[in-house]
C-alpha cells in the first residue's frame, strides 16, 4: 500500500478537517428528520405508560434495533476505534467486553425484568422487598449511573465538534455540550419514549450503514485481505506491538489488575445498565422482550467487528501521532478516516452519525433518570402511589430539564478524556450498585430488604470513592485534575474491589437480617418473572 496512503495520511488533516459548514449541513438535516419522529411520536403520548415505556407497542425487531440505538454510543463509535487505532490489540477488548456482556443480559435478566417490572429498575427490585428505602436506593443507583454515562457522551460531543469546527478553545467546545444538552431535552421532554425510541432506531440504522460502508471501503483498499491492513498499521506506526496483547494494559502488574478490573465491569456491568433495562418494558410480551435481545445481540456484534477494521483501518491509513494530536484526540480516529476516504461528504456523513449517536444515548439517559425520580422517588415514595398519570409526566418533564442541565456542567468537565474509558466508569458503578441486587432479587428467596439496601448502597459508595481517589481524577496527564496528585487507588477501575464486595454486602445483609420478606410475594414474583403470568396487571397505570 503505498506511499501514497501513508503521505495523504500525514498531512496535516488536524487542524481543519472537510468542510465545517458541510458537516453542520448534514448533521442539521438529521435533526430536523428526528424532530419530526419526536413532535409527530409526541401527539400519542398522552400516560405515563406512553411517556415511560412507549405504550409498550413495539416490536421486538423495533427495540432491539432502538437497543442497538442505545448501547452503541459515543464510546462505542468514537472511543472503541480510537483505542483500538493507538493501542490496538488492547483497544479491542473494549468491544469484547462490551459484546460479550449481552450475553449476560439475555441469559440472566431480560425476560424476567420486563415480566416482572412496570417501568423502572425499582419495580423489580422493590417488588418483594420493602418498597420505600428499596425504591430509594434505586433511584439514587439509577441516577449516578445515568449522570457518569451522560459525561462520556457529553465529552465526545465535544470533541467531535472541536474536530470538525475546528474549535480548540473551551469556552467554544462548552457551547457546543450545551447545545447538544438543549437539543436532547426537548427530545425527551416532548416525546417521552415513544420519540425516544424512534430518534434510537433512526441512529442505529444510519450507524450501522455508516461503519459498514467504510469497513467494505477499506478492506477493497487493502484487497479485501485484513492481514495487510494489520502490515500497514505496524509500518504507519512504527511498533510491532500494536499487534500484541499488552500496549496498554500489560506494563506491569498492575496495569494486568486493572485491566482485570475494566473487564469486570465491561462484562457485568450492560446487565446492571437501567438505560438499557428499561427498553425491555417498551414491548408487549415476554417473547417479544427476548427477540429484543436476539436482534440487538445480532446488530451489535456486526457493529464491534466493523470497529476491529475502523481502528486497525484508521492506525494503517493515519498513525497514531496524527490521531492524538488532532483536536480531540483518540475521538477524532473515526472521523479523521471517513474524511481520509471519502473526504467532505462521507466526512459529514459520518460526523451527523456520530451526532446522532450521542443525541440518542443522552435522551434514553435522560428518560430513564426521569422516570426513576418520577416514578420511583416522587410518585411512590413521596405521594405514596396515590400521584395521577398527569402529575407523573409533569414531574418526570421537570426532572428532564435538571438531568439535562447537570449532563451538560458535568461533560463541560470531562472534556479531553477518552469516552469509552468513561462509559467503563459507568458500567463500574452499574455493575457494582445494580447486577448483584438485580440477580439476588430475581433467583435467591432468602434476600432480604437489608440485603438489598447493603448491595446498592455498598457497591455505590464503594465504586464511587474509589474512582474519586483514583487516578482518573488525580495525577495523570488525563485525569480530571492533572496537577495535583490526591490518587489513593492505584487503579483507574474500580470493578475489581467494588463488583465483589457488593456481592458479599448482599448476602451478609441477608443472612444477619432478622426480618423476613412475605412469601407471598416471593412466590409471586417467581412465577410472574419465569412464565409472565400476571405481567399484564403491571403494565396499567
């Protein structure tokens, strides 16, 4: 390959990339094509069943094309394939994790949570449980991983425009977020889930046909044969051990842990996600829910193959030096490709994409934060479940404008870092406060109320002290505050320590609880969560 590809590949592509008001052009279009979906979707949502859970009157092909739309996020297209094109076989791992950790939401939790829950996390968990300090915890776990995932995709809203604008100051990129965090409240506040879901199958499809037509590109590039693109990577970037495992995380033994710890939280956290959990009650029956999971699987594992040839792709055709130095650094790899092969157009084909990803995850974030203070803290615990459907909605539009507001504050301070470095954060917490609750709830009798409350708020606390003494936020050239070295953890996941540890707060909270739980209500949530039985009495509201 070529001189040609390697000098085209170092120019300097940096510091203006395509034409900026192309790549607004296209990306307006979008929005208007989705705010059109949102108003139009906004005309049928009249109850909190409609605002919450799209009436529960989708497909399984249409939500798990909108899980799709959902889990492949910024992280995923901007962040996976700039780790991968500067830290190769490492940066991988990134999609394993995140691939391999459907496979335990499908076999653990899927079918029985929208069997057994109404509209939120806290349905379930609460369902056999004491329903105030239960609901709560959850709420609160809810809410924390809503807002660390909201500052990756907020981050990576900055730096895609910081690369196709050309903006490298802060105070331009911070416009940026804003504008970015208005448009996604309005996505919400008008066209709760049934809008939400519709702007999610519409970025899915464009995603996917986006990383599919530039893998097909660069392979017949390379004649189609992978292992001269993986020649060409190590020649652009002057390592060999791009190709091998360790690049990142294998330096010494404790880099080994933490990538234990990274893997941890990748593979458990997807199923602890409450963004993700409550697509499940979008859709009408238990077989529905299942062939959610089934397309979803499907659409994402071709998604994560394609970003194998975009990250070795961009480290061929670019090198690792020019990625990280562009304006947004390991984040611009995708978009500094698409404007190497198809220059302006399929530049801001790909930019409205990438736009469209990050507007998609932060409105089903912001409608899964709404309807967990709304549902969860305002309607059941402060008005005790006696708050009417209009109520409801009022509430759960007021807490959209505050997520949105504090989504936008906080990815004006995670500007710079890598995003899917920050959703491993989100799946942390996730992993840690929810899946270990999530799985005694759902298939261990004898969990009790203490139990539950011991888990959530154990793996919370713990999960979040530890990042907050961790070097992501202390020390290092990328920590929050580089200056200034407070890192008491030496690792950058805290997966490892607090994933455990709330398993162990749950059992031990269990079994020294001398309260029991109503077998009653045992006996029903075991029949309702394995057959469905039942299930259609909670879809009422």
């Amino acid at each position: 390959m070529t001189s040609a590809l390697i000098t085209a590949a170092t120019t300097d592509v940096s510091t203006e990339v395509g034409n900026p008001w192309a790549n607004i052009g296209i990306f307006l279009v979008f929005v208007a094509v989705t705010l059109f979906a949102v108003v139009r979707a906004s005309r049928k949502t009249k109850t909190a069943t409609d605002f919450y859970a799209g009436g529960r009157s989708f497909t399984g092909t249409q939500n798990g094309t909108a899980i799709a739309g959902d889990y492949l996020s910024a992280a995923s297209f901007l962040g996976i394939v700039g780790a991968i094109a500067i830290y190769g076989y490492d940066g991988f791992l990134y999609s394993i994790g995140f691939l391999v950790a459907w496979l335990v939401a499908l076999l653990l939790v899927a079918e029985m949570l929208r069997n057994t829950g109404k509209f939120t996390m806290a349905d379930v968990l609460s369902f056999r449980l004491r329903q105030r300090p239960v609901r709560i915890a959850a709420a609160t776990s809810t809410l924390a991983v809503s807002i660390f995932y909201l500052l990756a995709q907020m981050a990576g809203a900055g730096a895609l425009v910081s690369l196709l604008l050309g903006i490298d100051s802060k105070l331009g990129q911070s416009l940026v977020i804003a504008i970015v965090g208005v448009l996604m409240i309005f996505y919400v506040f008008i066209g709760g889930m049934k809008g939400t879901t519709w702007v999610q199958i519409i970025k899915a499809t464009l995603l996917l046909i986006g990383v599919g037509i530039m893998s097909i590109w660069l392979l017949a590039l390379f004649g189609f044969n992978f292992s001269a693109m993986l020649g060409e990577a190590v020649t652009t970037a002057g390592n060999p051990a791009v190709l091998d495992p360790g690049l990142q995380y294998g330096a010494s033994a404790l880099s080994k842990i933490d990538f234990l710890s990274l893997g941890l939280a990748l593979v458990l956290g997807t199923a602890g996600l409450p963004h993700v959990l409550m697509r499940f009650y979008t859709v009408p029956t238990a077989k529905e829910a299942r062939k959610s999971v089934v397309w979803a699987i499907c659409l994402i594992g071709g998604f994560y193959l394609c970003t194998l040839v975009l990250g070795f792709g961009a480290a061929a055709m670019l090198g690792p030096e020019v990625i990280s130095n562009a304006p947004g650094g390991q984040n611009s790899a995708a978009p500094l490709l698409a404007y190497e092969l198809g220059g302006t157009i399929l530049l801001g084909i790909i930019a409205a994409v990438a736009f469209a990803t990050i507007l998609a995850v932060v409105a089903g974030l912001t409608i899964t934060a709404s309807a967990s203070f709304a549902h969860d803290i305002y309607g059941e615990v402060i008005k005790k479940g006696k708050l009417d459907t209009a109520g409801e909605m009022r509430a759960g539009r007021a807490t959209v404008v505050v997520v949105g507001i504090l989504a936008i504050l906080g990815g004006i301070g995670a500007q710079g870092q890598n995003v899917a470095f920050l959703v491993a954060l989100a799946f942390a917490v996730a992993a840690s406060a929810n899946l270990p609750t999530i799985i005694y709830s759902l298939f261990w009798k004898r969990f009790t109320t203490r139990g539950a409350l011991w888990s959530m708020y154990g793996g919370l606390i713990t999960s979040i002290t530890l990042i907050v003494f961790s070097p992501v936020m202390w020390g290092a050239e990328t920590s929050f505050f580089p200056d200034v070295d407070l890192a008491l953890y030496p690792l950058t996941n805290p997966g490892i320590v607090s994933i455990p540890l709330s398993f162990i707060l749950g059992w031990l909270g269990s079994v020294t609880s001398k309260a029991t739980e109503d077998p009653a209500k045992q006996a029903e949530m075991e029949v309702r969560s394995l057959t469905g039985v039942g299930a259609e009495k909670a879809t009422d509201h």
